[in-house]
C-alpha cells in the first residue's frame, strides 16, 4: 500500500514537472514566432541538400567535400533555411562530419538573426550509414526475422549513438511500411508483412533511437516513414499508384505509424506516390485530419524528396510548381525537403501575402518544427564535442551487431539434419554472395546504393573469409562461379566441386532501393540459377545461402539444394555470424517475417482470406507459398503441449489468459519463438484466415519446458469496418498456437 502510494505520488511530482517544463517549452516557441518575419517563418519550412551550401555543382567522389561560406551565408542569411540533409555522394569520416556541421550551427548561432539552430537530418538506415566506420546493422527485415525487440531496441540506440557522435541529430529512419508487395525494391527495409510484427519491432527502435528523452547527447529523434500506404504500389514499382481503401489502410499500414507516435516520435517524411488518385503529398485527410487531428500528433510532417515539385511535375495535380506548394502546405505539410532550390522559400511567401496559404498554416508549421529542435535540445547543444563518443565503431558495439545477425540468420530448409556442418569436412564456398561485403549489408551502405566497394572497411570479413577463420584456410575453396547476372566460371566451380564434401553456395541480390530497384521478374537471376543447376549434377551437397533485398524465386533449384540458410542483409558482421550457424557454434533461432511466394504470378500474406484458397478446386492453389511467414528451423526440436485458455466464453470487459507448454525435446540448447495466432471465424468484413496477436522468444536448454502465457482483450479482436471505424464484434473465435487451437465465445 504504502509503496504504491509513494509511487503514485513520485509519478505525480514526475508528470507536474514535465507539464511545466512543456509549458515552458510552448512558451519560448510563442516569443520566437512573435518576433518572427514570414520569410524566417518560411524558412524554418525548407530543407535543403548539404550540396546546396558546398563548394563545386554536384558532389563527386574525387573532390573534398567543403562548405562554400558564401553560399552557407546566402542560404541561412537570405533565405533562412532551417533544415539541412543528406550526404553528398557517399560515407564521410566523423571528422569531416564534424566540420562541416560545426561551421553551418556556427553560422546559424553567430550571423543569423534569431539564432536558431539548423536541424540537420540523415538517412542512417541500418547505423550510421554515412558516417565510415560506423556499426551497420541487419537491415529493418533482418532484424524483424529476430522477433527480439530487446536486440532491436539496443540495435537503435547504438545507432543513434553513432548518428549523434557524427553531429546530427535527427535520422530519417525508421521505415514502418508492410512489405505485402514482393516485387517492391524497398521490402529489406521493412519490419516484414505483419502490422503486429512491424508495430512491436518500431516501438522498439524508435525507444532505441529516442529514449524516453532525446534531448541527450547519445539520442536523436526518429523519423517514421514513408506516412502512410507507400509499399503498396499495384505494380510493385516505387512510386507508382496504390489503391487502397481507408479501411485496409486504417487496419494494417496506419497501424506501426500509429503507436510510433504514441510513443514520443515526433516527425514523419510523407509517402512519394498516390493513394485512390491522390497524391499524399496534397491529402488533407491523410496529413491533417487523421495524422495531426486523429493521432494528435505534435510534431512535424515533411516531404519526401523533391515531392512538392512532383505535384506539378510527376503526379499533374498541379498546374504550376506555386499552386503545388499551395495544395501540399494547406494539406499539412511541415517542411519541404525541396531540397535543390530555394524558390520554395519565395513562392510560400508570395501564397501567404495572397491569402492562398492561411498564416495560421505557416504558424503551425513553425510551431511543430521549432518544438522538436527545442526537444532534442538543439538551442543550447547544436551538436556535442566528438570526444564525448569514445564508443563510436567500437567492438563492443559490434559484439551486439553480431548477435543481432545471428538471430536473424533464419534456416529454411534442413533436409536430413544436414547442418550444422562437421568443421573437419572440405567446402567449396561459391556465389556472387560470397566474397563481398555488399549483398551482405543492401543499399544505404556508405552511398544510396550500396553497390561501391572502395568504401567498403577492410577489417570486416566477407563469407568466405569468415569460414576460412571458423574451419581453416586449407578446408575452404573458392570459386565465385558468377556476377550477380553473368556467368564467371561456372565451369570451374563444378571442376572444384567433385573434390569437397559439402558446396556452400551464396547467392545474392544486386543492392537496390527506390526506383533503381525496379525489376519486371521475382525470379532469382538466371546466371545464378544455373550456378545450383550445375553443381546440383555433382551430386555434392548443397548448402544455399540466401542474400537478398526480397523474396526472389528460387523453385526452380530449391528442391536440388538440402539447405537454405535466409540471411537478408545481415551487416557489417553478417560474415562472421553465417560460418557460426553453418558450422553449429550458434543455434539458428530466425524466423521469417514474411511469406516466401513459390511462383511469380502467386502472392498471398500469411493472413489471407478464405476466398483465396478456392483455386484448388480447379488446379491451382494461391497459397502454396516457399515458405511460411513465421517459418523458421532450429537444431533441436520444440514441442508444443498443454494449449489452455482460462475460459470459453468471455464479454466485452473481459480478457482471456492463453497458456503453452513448450519443451526443447532435442539434445541442444535453442531460442524458439512462440507465436500466438486468433482467427475470427464469421465477421461482417471478410475475416483473414489467422492474425498474429503476440509472440515471445524463449531460450531453452537441452530437456527444458517452460509455459508461455498471453491475455487476449477483447480490443485485440477488432478489426475495422465498412464506415472505417475500429470494432470488436460478437462471435466465434479460434485460438492458435504451433497445430493447436482452442475456440472460445465472444459476447456482447
Ligand atoms: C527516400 C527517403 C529518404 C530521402 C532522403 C528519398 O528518396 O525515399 O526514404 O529518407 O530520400 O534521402
């Protein structure tokens, strides 16, 4: 008794403190924007590229990057640019980093009029992208496949660290679309297919990034992106049309999104494409009533690269680039990341002094921007000295990144206990994957693309060079066999073969994102196919490692391969960590966030409706994935018993408790991750065959059970219905986990 009160009351004192230091916090934003001209205003709302402000026209990696003071002045003095992003080309060192920040919040602190500070922002998709040196993280899909929040959470945090000890304070990360659409070049940078799933796994990163407080030298403020529907382009190119009813996107995309915000992230860079017709650059329901009005979002919301122009331009909604700004501004935009022209900054002046774009807009704008600046404490730390990050690339941050990998690491197929693999055998090790540090860490890898090599760090190993650490140089052979899509030497690879036990073949996906991703087939490239064709005929085992941006096909050699290793983009360790699940140092505990589609012209979600399994009566069966979302294979054996809930029936204000017993009945120790399935069996929108309703990774040793409990509320049975509102109906519901359920009652 006396504890909780004395809880309570601490709790009390908490909350009054952080209202008065919020009060206060409002207040100083109302004395700045009263002393504010509409051009200083206006500035606050346009991000420029760091190109903008540099010496020479375009960034070319040849050149030092350099700050050209005079246009930093015209830029910050002139048009009072409160936001500046991006790299030029490609990775800098910490130093560089510095230096170029340090002179632009100089100029903002000591020349400009108002002082305030420039918010500078940065793509550290996986780590600190940017920054060399930096610790680099599976990607989002890889690490969705650990379905460990606490490893994502620490993921975040080491990032931010590191983005912070580059002198930026604010990462344009992290991504919270559903990868529901295999052919999308952005898939590897999701939390996978399931808003459950991604819901927990953006919590846990924006926590990492954040904290409770990110005013504090070692966080920085997330961005969510891209707000809201961008992975669902019919055709599966970037930026191309999405159609999508409000219902679909209230119960699956908007969900992630949604808890971010409720859990302190205070920005979101807007969706590229169009949704229904309308770009969401210019959706006054999209940003105003639902994002700022709905979620009472208190932050800002800007622009996705040069999207306001593309109004104009791409999407023809806008007669001339002025009305563009007009429609996008009075839809809720905060700040137009325009980011290679300043006449944003004279054509919203100009719309203001029109009465096209209420000033109260431009006030709210401000208003939101200058609260995240003061938030992340920027008026009095522009940045933190660069000593005060002795942790910045150390391998105590890469120990964590490595672990992260190898709960990543998902193994798909192991036909006869093949893995793990004797150390004393002879390997070849061969495929495009093999010997390079880029298929293993994807795009935003020290340039956009992720595809250079001369930025690569020398002291991470490849694949094949980790295994030649684990089993001995003289066990290894090495033939790369092809490119990512031409032949090299097959031939030889075959040559090599006859003389191992065991071939490990890795195969790999060009790194890729946005529109340079864009492909026309799923299927795996046909060099590479043939790679597995041709040494399948060795009869030689074959180990597959898979190292890819997306689900790409593999029917073809799937059934010649006895194992598939699934490893993403598993980073900057991910060589290390493949040779110690291969070679059985570490148990594989990954499961797949996604549902891995057989054919081309076959996608489905694991969640799929009852309509879509019809086809086998004539043949076919849409759902006849690869492999299973959820799926994921270990060395020993888990087995599920004693399925129980606490009652049958339940009401509206009640909840039900869900128990499982799970026993490691193999001969090693393993993490299985026990997930928990409902299936709604009549409802008035056409109900899915199963939703994921809570999951929890358990380590058990060799003979250990362990019982895992859930409660179900009866909130977490809804879905959302034809008028687009949230509700729980009355009925049957199945319970699911492992191959047992148990149905239960819900009444009204
Ligand atoms: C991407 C964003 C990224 C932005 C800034 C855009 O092209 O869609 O994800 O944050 O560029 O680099």
């Amino acid at each position: 008794m006396t504890l909780k009160f004395i809880s309570a009351s601490l709790l009390c004192v908490f909350c009054t403190t952080l209202n008065a230091q919020q009060n206060d916090t409002e207040a100083k934003i109302d004395k700045l924007i009263s002393s504010m001209t509409l051009e200083e205003k206006v500035g606050q709302m346009t991000q420029l590229t760091l190109a903008m402000v540099c010496k020479g026209e375009a960034f070319d990696d040849k050149k030092n990057i350099e700050i050209d003071p005079v246009k930093l002045d015209s830029v910050l003095l002139k048009y009072h640019v409160g936001s500046i992003l991006n790299t030029g080309t490609h990775t800098l060192p910490r130093e560089k980093w510095y230096e170029l920040i340090t002179q632009i919040q100089k100029v903002a602190a000591e020349k400009t009029r108002l002082k305030i500070p420039v918010l500078y922002g940065v793509d550290a998709i996986h780590g600190a992208t940017y920054t060399q040196g930096s610790t680099l993280f599976p990607q989002e899909l890889a690490m969705a496949a650990t379905w460990n929040p606490s490893l994502v959470e620490k993921a975040g945090a080491i990032s931010a660290y590191e983005v912070r000890a580059s002198a930026i304070p604010w990462n344009f990360s992290p991504v919270l679309d559903l990868a529901r659409q295999p052919l999308w070049s952005r898939f590897f940078e999701t939390f996978g297919e399931d808003p459950y799933l991604a819901t927990q796994m953006g919590n846990a990163i924006v926590q990492g990034y954040q904290g409770k407080d990110f005013n504090h030298p070692e966080k920085v403020a997330a961005c969510l992106k891209h707000y809201v529907g961008y992975s669902f382009a019919f055709s599966g190119k970037d930026r191309t049309p999405i159609l999508m009813p409000e219902r679909l996107l209230r119960e699956y995309y908007l969900v992630p999104f949604q808890n971010a915000i409720k859990n302190g992230a205070m920005t979101v860079m807007v969706n590229s494409t169009e949704i229904n017709g309308t770009p969401v650059h210019a959706d006054y329901h999209i940003l105003t009533e639902i994002l700022k009005q709905e979620l009472n979002f208190q932050g800002f919301a800007v622009t996705d690269w040069e999207d306001i122009i593309m109004l104009h331009t791409v999407h023809k909604i806008a007669p001339t680039y002025k009305d563009a700004i007009a429609m996008a501004i009075n839809a809720g935009i905060d700040m137009s990341m325009t980011p290679l022209d300043v006449s944003f900054c004279k054509l919203l002046t100009e719309l203001v002094k029109e009465g096209k774009v209420p000033i109260s807009r431009i006030d709210d704008a401000v208003r939101r921007i200058l609260r995240v600046k003061y938030k992340l404490g920027l008026f009095e730390h522009p940045y933190y000295e660069m000593k005060s990050y002795p942790k910045f690339g150390s391998a105590e941050f890469a120990e964590q990144n490595l672990q992260t990998a190898l709960e990543s690491i998902t193994l798909l197929k192991n036909k006869n206990d093949i893995l793990p693999l004797s150390k004393n055998k002879k390997v070849l090790v061969t495929g495009v994957a093999a010997n390079s540090l880029n298929p293993l860490n994807g795009a935003w890898t020290h340039t956009w693309q992720g595809v250079e090599t001369k930025f690569n760090p020398t002291n991470k190993k490849t694949i094949l060079q980790a295994m030649q650490d684990e089993i001995g140089g003289d066990k290894v052979v090495f033939v790369q066999g092809t490119d990512y899509d031409k032949d090299l030497n097959i031939a030889l690879a075959v040559k090599e073969a006859q003389n191992v036990d065991y071939i490990i073949v890795c195969l790999g996906e060009k790194p890729s994102t946005e529109k340079p991703g864009d492909i026309d087939d799923l299927t795996m490239d046909k060099a590479q196919l043939n790679l597995v064709k041709e040494l399948a005929k060795t009869g030689k085992p074959i180990i597959l490692v898979l190292a890819e941006n997306r689900p790409r096909i593999i029917s073809e050699i799937e059934p010649l391969v006895d194992a598939v290793v699934m490893t993403y983009h598993l980073g900057n360790e991910g060589g290390r960590a493949i040779p110690e699940i291969i070679f059985g140092d570490v148990n594989p505990s990954g499961k797949l966030p996604f549902t891995y589609p057989r054919f081309t012209g076959s996608f489905s979600t694991y969640d799929y409706k009852a309509s879509e399994t019809r086809d086998q009566t004539f043949g076919f069966n849409e759902i006849n994935p690869q492999y299973t979302f959820g799926s994921g294979l270990s060395y020993t054996r888990f087995q599920y018993s004693n399925l129980t809930i606490d009652k049958n029936k339940i009401s509206e204000s009640d909840s039900i408790k869900v128990s499982v017993e799970v026993t490691n009945t193999g001969s090693r120790e393993g993490k299985e991750v026990v997930q928990l399935y409902v299936r709604d069996e009549y409802a008035s929108i056409t109900p899915s065959n199963k939703r994921l309703k809570g999951f929890s990774k358990v380590n058990l040793k060799a003979g250990e059970s362990t019982v895992v409990t859930f409660i179900i509320h009866p909130k977490d049975l809804a879905f959302v219905n034809a008028k687009n509102e949230w509700l729980t109906e009355a009925g049957d519901f199945t319970v699911m986990i492992d191959k047992m359920s148990k149905g239960f009652l819900l009444s009204k």
